[in-house]
C-alpha cells in the first residue's frame, strides 16, 4: 500500500510539527519527538479504537497540551480512546469513564459527567 503523503503531512499539521521530519534520522529526535511520531504513525490508517498507554509521559507541557487536544478531537470525531495514564488530573480532564486498577485488579469505574 502506497502512503499518503497528504495524509502524513497532516497528522503532522495537527501535532504542530513540520514535515521536515520526515527527512530526519531516528537517531537526531527526541524521546518526546519520536513519541508523537509514534502516535502519527498510529493514525495514518483512522483506527476505530486507539489504545494509548502514556502517551504524553516524555512531553513537556507545551507538548502534551497539543496531544491532548488532538486525541480530544479524535474521540469527538467517533474514536474510541483508551487512554492508560498515571496523571489523575488528565484522566479525570479528558475521559468520560474513569477505570482505576490497582495490583492488577479493577479498584473503581467512575462515569464522569462533561
């Protein structure tokens, strides 16, 4: 399958980085850099669910706001995020159903109300 050079240069539009990347060595990017790379590269094909699991943990605050609101559209647009984090103000700022597990077991679901 070809790529869509469009699509790609819009993902990366969205996350406020320039297709220049696409010109760079792995070894010249960032933990935060690769990681938002990573997340570009999860969306090129529009999952139906997306599974997230600290996605902004190596992003400065700059950074991570502009993913959250990325990942916020996309589950506005009808995806369906499952977002693993340890940040109790992110989860409780952006989901609809809060799961708390701990040691391996189910500790509370929370529905929250936007």
């Amino acid at each position: 399958m070809k790529t869509d050079l469009s699509r790609v240069k819009t993902l990366f539009s969205m996350f406020h980085m320039s297709a220049d990347y696409l010109d760079r060595g792995v070894i010249n990017l960032s933990v935060g850099e690769k990681q938002r790379i990573a997340l570009i590269r999860s969306l090129l094909f529009m999952p139906q669910i997306l599974l997230l699991d600290e996605v902004t943990s190596a992003l400065d605050e700059a950074n991570a706001l502009i993913v959250e609101e990325v990942i916020s559209s996309l589950n506005n647009d009808g995806i369906t995020i499952l977002w693993i984090t340890h940040n109790l103000e992110q989860s409780r700022k952006y989901a609809n159903k809060l799961l708390t597990v701990e040691d391996g077991e189910i500790k509370s679901v929370e529905e929250l109300i936007k």
